[in-house]
C-alpha cells in the first residue's frame, strides 16, 4: 500500500477515525489498547447510517465528506472503520489525500489468509460489502487458490443495536445465515462489519470450533500501529491518561452515541459533539 | 387543520408523498386505490434512511429538504407517508408552506379514537414516533380520558426489510414487543410505521381477535381525498389508465427500491429516479 504523506505533520497530531455509526468503536477500542499513546478524532455519521444498504456512490460521497471534516481536525492518518466504506470508498479517496488513509479490509483478509489451513475462508458482512467481493478480491491477490465465500447477514446490526448480544433471536437468525458457510467446509470466518465482535461468543458457538473467527478491528490496530512505526508517525511524546486525548463527533443523537460508547470502552468518554456532515 | 392554499395550483397537479424509503408505498398504494385519478410523486430517501431513530433536528431538516424538491416538482399537495417525518417535522413545515400537507398521524389518530370501546389505544412505532407521543397527544385532544399505551418496536423494519413477513423470527420478536400492549387491555392497535401494514397478519394473530389493528395507510388516504374535495383540488379530469400518472424518486439505490416496490404496488412501476436529495 503506498500512501502520500504530508511531511509537516506532527507526529504528535490525532489519528482520525471513522464510522457510519457506533459499529467503528470496535476499532477505536482496540487502538485505544494496542497504541495508548495515540490521541484519537472519531467520527460516526449517525445521521445518515446505516451504509451498509447504500451504493457505492452514496457511500464515497459521504466518506468524502467525513474525510474532509477530519482534516480540518489537522489529523496525521485516517482510519476507515467501516467494511462498507472500506469497501467502497477507500481506494477512491487515497488518491485525493495526502495523509496516509486505511481501512479495515486488507488487515482483516491478511490476517485471514494467514489463519486458513484448508484454503477456505469465510466472509460476513453487510450487502454492500459482501456484494463489492472485496474481501476475495484482496485475499485471492495474496493468494489466488483460497475459495472465499461471502454471505450478507443485514440483520445482524439492527440485533445488536438492539442489544440482543445473547438471544435466541439471534442465535436463529445466525443459524440460518451461517449454516450453508459451515457446510461448504470453511475453517475461518471474517467478521466484515465493525458491528459483529459484539455477537463473537453466539457466532462462534455456531460456526463451532473448528472455525477460526478473525475481527478485523484487531488487525487493524495491528497495522495502524506499524504504517504509523513505518512513516515516522507513532506519537512520541508520553500521553497524560484520561480520556481527553479521545474526541468523539456524530451527525446526529450524540447521547444514543455517548450511552452506547460507554457500554463498549473502557474509559468513559466525557462527551461526543455533533456536527453538520452535509456542509463538508 | 388550517392549510393555506396556493389558488393557482391546478387540480390536475401531482399529489406529493414522501418517506424515508420504501415504508410509505403502503400510504401511495391506499391513494392509487382509493383516489385513482391522482397523479402522485412519490420520493424515498433511500440514501438517509431510516428515520425512527434519528433526532428531530434531522428528520426535519431532512423533511425540509424533500419538501423542497417537490415543490419543484409543482406538486398540488403534499403527504408526509412516514410516522417519525409526520411526528417531527409536519407542524413546522406546514408553517413555511402555502399547499396543504399532511401526516399519516392525524388520520390514524382519529381512526383509532372511533375505533376504541374501552378506551385503551395501542400504538407501535419508530423511537421517533414513540417519543414524540404525537399519537396519544393527538388522540387526547379528542378525547382526555382515553388511554394511550406507546411501544418503540425498532426490529420490525430491519425484519419486513429482510423479507420474513411470515416468520417464526418475526413471531417470537412480535411477541416480546406487543406482550405488555395485550395485558393492558387495549382493543385497538395503531400501525404506527407504514412498514407494519405488510405483517398486519403476524401483529393481528399476536394481539388477538379481540384486538382492531388501525392502518394509518387507509385512514390518510381517505383523509387526502376529503381534503382535495373540499379545496377543490381533486383531479376532475379521467387519466389515462397506466403507470404513467405515477412517478417515483429516491435519494439512492433506484433499482433496488423497484424491485421492492413492484413486489407491493399493483401496477408496476416504469423505474425510480435518483436525485441528491442533500442539494436541497
């Protein structure tokens, strides 16, 4: 991945991270562990979510926005944390910035890759993403032999935004989508919205053992934190603790988001702010 | 209901209606059926949906928006087809505007008041539309002493979105929603999201015979027709019969929202436009 840097960045400026809604804060959970030392600009566009349902199109438009917003915040890097505008809008929008950008789909098909034994990896995601085939699209460039096989699960987010973690419901419902993957013999699963991390424990029970469950926020981090190694733009300087190095900004119902965040991360964070997306 | 009227407007004019997506099809396809010589524009904003769970603020400036573009469309008059818009963001708008609007509200709210006898009222609903109260706030100003129960039912849409109309999922979900509205002895149960009418036969064998479901779809309808005839808007001259009279936008994903909307319309429709809607 060759990414534009600008090099009067300081590297002590915020990581810019961003979402259609709260689904992201899986990923800024795991760069808030794996890279303390980052101060971090999330942005969820709870205005306009879910991208999951929405064309290509729609979804760089709104990612442009999102992205111009972030960099009037003066951040060093951007974050995709979102498999849908991963998906769509990430390789468009690289080539408009002079920031490094990435996203969550090329750590979580690397990771993949390297987890599968027999060849065949498995894919979860919303209709946007599994209908783009970009997870087999980066897989089979690192290796052209493994079978990917995608399934669109649209209501797994709704469920979780309800809250049903660990339901029935939900158990029935990942049955039904997961069945025809566990019988075409796959041994790893990528779990390609930022949503799913939070039913890990229900999808693992029903993909069984023998499947190894990959959560591309975690591989993320992974590889936020050596590209930033890498451009000389790991944060140096040692943090204070506490939460104001985190900034949180949505589109809409910044309490919702506030109370939701709260259930996820494990510092509390002080407030999220709303702004006006459409201006950007 | 006040409405200031435009003299100039010519009753042969299209009837504007609006919704977040593809829910309020069930309110243009109780217009096509009981005012059949309306020509209709009908715009989805396929790109922002869903609306029940975002704030007010949003919900009107988004209503604003759509307004604005069917004004330009020289529509007659206009329905608001989606609870939340209706419950959020029709006072406000009928102010700035000098043709009638409507809600699906005002006529369900009626309905359910003639339709009660013992004075108990259900309403299901969006968080929008159930935290507004705008329906037991309607329905008190006909009558103080009625009582109105609100549940906030958010997996249905995802649910009829996904097609299990007929579904054991949809069953168990329906139940756990509608159980406290059934054992606190209402008789009458408003459909208070236009996606509900489409699973009015799962809601209708959960609450039971004893149970009226009112179908705000109906009752707007019937209410747009009385409204045309006494402002003298309604279309005196025969249309041609044909899918002609009826034209549809969206925001996003024309293709997607014909597929839907063919599976629920009688006529099917020639094809949906896309607009950007934000540059209203």
């Amino acid at each position: 991945m060759e990414l534009k840097i600008d090099k009067t960045m300081p590297s002590d400026a915020p990581v810019g991270v961003f979402d259609s809604g709260v689904g992201g804060l899986t990923v800024a959970r795991e760069i808030m562990r794996q890279i303390p030392n980052e101060k971090i600009i999330y942005f969820g566009d709870t205005a306009r979510v879910p991208y999951g349902s929405k064309s290509r199109e729609t979804i760089t438009k709104y990612s442009r926005q999102i992205v111009r917003f972030l960099q009037e915040q003066k951040v060093k890097a951007i974050v995709v944390a979102c498999n849908t505008a991963s998906a769509y809008a990430l390789d468009e929008i690289e080539k408009e910035l002079d920031i490094p950008i990435m996203g969550v789909v090329k750590p979580g098909a690397k990771a993949a890759v390297e987890a599968t034994v027999n060849g065949r990896i498995g894919v979860i995601g919303t209709e946007g993403t599994i209908g783009s085939h970009i997870y087999s699209t980066y897989i089979n460039q690192i290796n052209s032999r493994i079978i990917v096989t995608g399934k669109a699960c649209p209501l797994f987010t709704p469920l979780v935004e309800e809250g049903l973690w660990q339901d029935p419901v939900t158990d029935e419902i990942a049955t039904r989508y997961l069945s025809g993957l566990v019988e075409s013999g796959i041994d790893t699963l990528i779990l390609g919205c930022t949503h799913y991390p939070l039913i890990r424990s229900t999808l693992g029970r029903i993909v069984g053992e023998g499947v190894m469950l990959v959560n591309p926020a975690y591989e993320t981090a992974r590889e936020l934190k050596k590209l930033l190694e890498k451009k000389g733009l790991l944060n140096q300087k040692g943090q204070e603790l506490g939460t104001e190095r985190y900034r949180f900004y949505v589109s809409d119902m910044a309490d919702k988001f506030q109370t939701f965040a709260n259930s996820i991360l494990k510092y509390g964070i002080l407030s999220a702010k709303t702004i006006d997306i459409e201006r950007y």
